[in-house]
C-alpha cells in the first residue's frame, strides 16, 4: 500500500482480469484496492484485426475485485547511439 501512496498522481498501469489493461493518472484508491484513474487509457487485444486496441477514458473508477496487477508504466525503450 506504500508503494500505491508514492503513485498517487503518477502515471500507471492496471491489469485487469478479462485481458484488459489501463493506463493512466492514479487519482486515489483505497484499502479495497478500487482505483481513481484519470486521463485513462484502455489497452485491450481486438481478436477481429489481432491487434491492441486503446480507447480513451477521461476518469474511471476500478472495483478492486477486478484488479490483477497495478505497475508503474513501462519505460520506453533508450535508443541507440
């Protein structure tokens, strides 16, 4: 729960059951672990074309129940010199 305080305001990323992922501004949360994002994206796999889908969110509340795994984003890749 320490490491969701430090979030609070940063940039995350949420993977939901269902193969469903958000990301976005963390907002609050509490001890159920149901989340406050804003400025959210959902990523979800399109099985029709087999490519990610992202959908844009302007601020969504997330059942704890739902939640899988809160991360930081990913970090792009350096490139190279």
């Amino acid at each position: 729960m320490e490491l969701l305080q430090k979030s609070i305001g940063g940039h995350i990323l949420v993977e939901l059951k269902g193969n469903r992922k958000l990301k976005g501004k963390l907002r609050g949360y509490d001890q159920h672990l149901n989340l406050i994002i804003e400025d959210a994206d959902e990523i979800y796999f399109n099985p029709e074309t087999e490519q990610e889908q992202i959908e844009s969110i302007q601020t969504i509340i997330v059942r704890g129940d739902n939640v899988v795994i809160v991360s930081p984003p990913p970090k792009p890749p350096k490139k190279k010199e």
